[in-house]
C-alpha cells in the first residue's frame, strides 16, 4: 500500500504551521517559539515532521536526542483529526529506527501518568515504567530577591565532575551545550556546589533539577528567575526526579503539583 504522507526535517519556516498544530497536541503544555528555535539547532537532536502527501497539512512530527548511547524520544504528537490511523505507531517506529542506526542501545521517554493511550502505544514497542517524575510549577509570587549562593554556567571542562557529583550522564550535559538559549548551570553556596540544572528560559522550566539541600530550593529557582529575558512567559517549572527531600519541601512550600510524568525505557536491538 502506498503511503499517503512523507516525512522530513522541522525547519524555521516551520514555526507557524507547527505552533498551530502543536496547540491542539498539546494545548497544556505547549512548546515556546524560542524553544522550537532551540529544539532546532542540537547536534544530536532531531525534529520531524510528516505531511500529507496531497493536502501537505501537518500530520504529526516526533522529536528525539541522542546522549552517548542512550536516546531519549523528546516527544511524539500526532493532529487530533489523523488519530487512529497509525501515524503514532509510525511515528514511534521511525523515531526508535534512526535511534538505533545512530548507535543507542536503550531508549527512555516521558508521558503523563494519566495518559493512558499513549503509555499502552509505548509498551506495544517494549517500553516498560522506570520510575515517576514530578513537575512543579513556581508561582513568581513564592520568589525572593534576597538570596544564598549564586548560580554560574557549567565549563565544558567541569562535564565529568559534574555527571559524578550529581549522577548524570556527561553526554546529556555535552549535548545541553549544542542548544541555543539553554542554560548549563551550577548553584553553589559559600564555594560548595549543591545544584545543578538545565534552564530553558523560553518554556520557562529546568529539567533535570538537581539539588543537595532542600532547604535552598526557592533560593536556587529565584535566581533561575533572572535568566527569563521574556518576562511575560510565565512562571517557573522544575522537573524532580527520585529526590523525595523536595519534594517534601515543595510540599511544605505549598508549591502546586503540576503534572506525574512517568519515565518509561527499553533496551535498543543493540543490546
């Protein structure tokens, strides 16, 4: 049967017909035009799109990263009126085939607890659950303008102490590097380095979300505040993983719980 769409790499002129399709993918967690941009510019990064051969509309597009040999499916999305018709089963396929001939030997992704669809998709391709993630959103009125520490960018010599102190893989890091507008950051405190995030100032939202002292944490997000040149986009997102001294802390703070998002993985063919 011939296929009725083809596939190709998102490009600049792409932003308006993607931001329009991308709102009713995902109208709550929507993706900033300064992170397309940067989505874009990653050497290891990779956005696809797939197109209706006649019609030339959108149909979906999928989003991947490659660390070392770990890939990461950023995020699949398929326009509401082209469900059920296998473009997600495709668009998966496709996504784990280029991992693999790019050499990754175990994929990992993230989705909504609740997204029931979505996560039965990923098991039909072997995904299993690994862990649960939190997102929590900072409202700007929980932040301080008299803060501990100070935040600095990481140098690309400091990648492998980094990875150690703060459990990480160096080739997630590396790649942090190649993006625009992301920023590669250490909080410390009286010289010692109790922190670590990737910043996008465009969504705004760290992830991953390091922190060895809960005690620090809206010392620590207040100062992320200072790297939003936008200063409308709204306020401050973290993405914690297995740190449950935060999380009690956030909960303390009465910091709202935005999303669970659950990480899912499998090993690759290569294995």
């Amino acid at each position: 049967m011939e296929e009725d769409y083809y596939l190709r790499d998102l490009t600049q002129t792409d932003w308006e017909n993607f931001q329009a399709m991308d709102k009713l993918i995902f109208p709550d967690d929507l993706m900033s035009r300064e992170a397309f941009f940067s989505s874009l510019s990653g050497i290891n990064a990779l956005s696809v799109v797939m197109i209706h051969k006649e019609t030339k509309d959108f149909i979906g597009y999928y989003r991947i990263g490659i660390y070392g040999n770990l890939g990461h499916v950023t995020r699949i999305g398929v326009h509401p009126d082209q469900r059920r018709k296998g473009y997600g089963s495709i668009l998966v396929e496709k996504s784990l085939y280029y991992l693999e001939k790019r050499g990754c030997k175990k994929y990992y992704l993230y989705i909504l607890e609740n997204n029931t669809s979505a996560i039965d998709l990923y098991k039909k391709y072997g995904f299993t659950i690994e862990t649960k993630s939190y997102q929590y959103i900072i409202p700007k009125k929980h932040l301080i303008e008299k803060v501990r520490g100070r935040c600095r960018h990481v140098e690309w010599g400091e990648i492998q102490m980094v990875s150690l102190r703060f459990n990480l893989n160096p080739f997630q890091i590396q790649q942090y590097f190649t993006r625009e507008n992301q920023q590669v950051l250490i909080y410390e405190v009286m010289g010692q380095q109790i922190g670590f995030c990737r910043f996008d100032p465009g969504y705004p939202g760290a992830m991953p979300f390091k922190l060895k002292d809960s005690s620090y944490i809206i010392d620590f997000i207040s100062i992320l505040n200072g790297y939003i040149t936008d200063k409308t986009v709204g306020d401050i997102k973290i993405t914690i993983e297995g740190q449950e001294n935060l999380i009690r802390k956030l909960n303390e703070e009465k910091i709202p719980l935005n999303r669970e998002l659950l990480r899912m993985s499998r090993p690759s063919n290569l294995e």
